[in-house]
C-alpha cells in the first residue's frame, strides 16, 4: 500500500473512534447508560435461542432458522444483540 492509502485509512479510523467518543460522551450526558458490545457470531446465531441459522448461498443476506423461518441477517443480528444486551 501506499503512504495516501494508509494515511486515509488512519484518518478514517481515527474519525470513527472520534464519532463513537462524541455520541456516547452525549448519550451519557442525558442519562443514558452504554456498553461496548462484541458483535462476533451476532448474525450466525438465531435470537429466538433456535440454534445456528443457515446462509442462502444465492443471497447471502438472508438467513434460514432451524425451525423454518426467514429472516435478513443484519435484522435479526440487531435482534440477537437486543436480546443479549
């Protein structure tokens, strides 16, 4: 990689940590309580405690629970993490 590449990759994650300090600086200042979460194996997992969920290979966006029902992953990752948090 190059010295700009890597020089926009640092600022990108430099301003991303900075956006995360700002809104969870503001959320506590209303009253809010935060946590870090770790979203590893949010979205392999099915929140409804069926089991582990199966990727359509055709669409890799939708998962299939052990008990037959469809869902998009990144919502029912949201749900997962809801559920655990």
């Amino acid at each position: 990689m190059t010295d700009s590449v890597l020089l926009v990759l640092g600022f990108e994650g430099w301003l991303k940590s900075s956006i995360v300090s700002l809104t969870t600086e503001k959320y506590v200042e209303l009253g809010g309580k935060t946590s870090k979460v770790n979203p590893r194996g949010s979205s392999s997992w099915a929140f409804d405690g069926s089991g582990m969920v199966k990727r359509n290979k055709k669409n890799y966006a939708l998962a299939t629970f052990p008990n037959g029902k469809k869902y998009n992953c990144d919502l029912q990752a949201s749900y997962n993490l809801g559920a655990r948090y």
